[in-house]
C-alpha cells in the first residue's frame, strides 16, 4: 500500500469517527463526543490533504465518500439499529462496485 493510500485510510477512518459521534454530540451540547467530531473532522482534513500529493483528487474523493458512506451506512444499521431496505442495499453496492471499478479498472488511480 503507498502511503497516499494509507493516508486515505487513516482520513476515511476518522471521518467515520467523527461521522458516527456526530448522533452522540446530540446538536453539539456534549463536550465529549463534540470534542471527537471536532478532532476526527480535523484529522480527516488533515490526512486526506497529504492524499493529494500522490493521488488524483477525483480518485481521492470518491474512493474517502464512497466508503464513508457505506461504512457508515452499516453503523447506523449495527450500532443505531437503523433499518437499510432493498433500494438503499441496492445503492450501497452500486457504491461499492464503483469505488472498485475505480481501484482496479482506472488509470487515473495510479498517478
């Protein structure tokens, strides 16, 4: 793994971090998990900053959205007990298939 893709792992990470206590800051009235949205958001800027030295910022954002949305798509369904139905499945995949069409298919990925 190059280190922008690390990179971008550690951004996707914290961005879901902080996504996920977003619920918990309850409109940002919680010191605690407030603190984690600020600092996680942080991170994730900070990180996916380093991302754009080596990979195509395309490439880069839709790879850092893509799995945000989907990983955080799961926490609110394992974690929130939020309910995914046929359709919202259905666009999880179409997400997945096309951050993997990017990985593997794609030559602007490996710039």
């Amino acid at each position: 793994m190059t280190p922008g893709y690390l990179y971008l792992a550690i951004a996707i990470a914290a961005e879901v971090i902080a996504t996920s206590a977003l619920k918990a800051s309850n409109g940002f009235t919680r010191p605690g998990p407030s603190l984690v949205v600020a600092a996680g958001y942080a991170i994730a800027f900070y990180f996916l900053s380093l991302v754009l030295r080596t990979v195509p910022v395309g490439v880069a954002y839709a790879i850092w959205s893509g799995a945000g949305i989907v990983l955080i798509a799961l926490i609110g369904w394992v974690v929130l007990k939020q309910p995914l139905d046929l359709p919202a499945l259905a666009g999880i995949g179409l997400i997945v298939a096309g951050v993997a069409v990017i990985q593997l298919f794609s030559r602007s990925s490996a710039h």
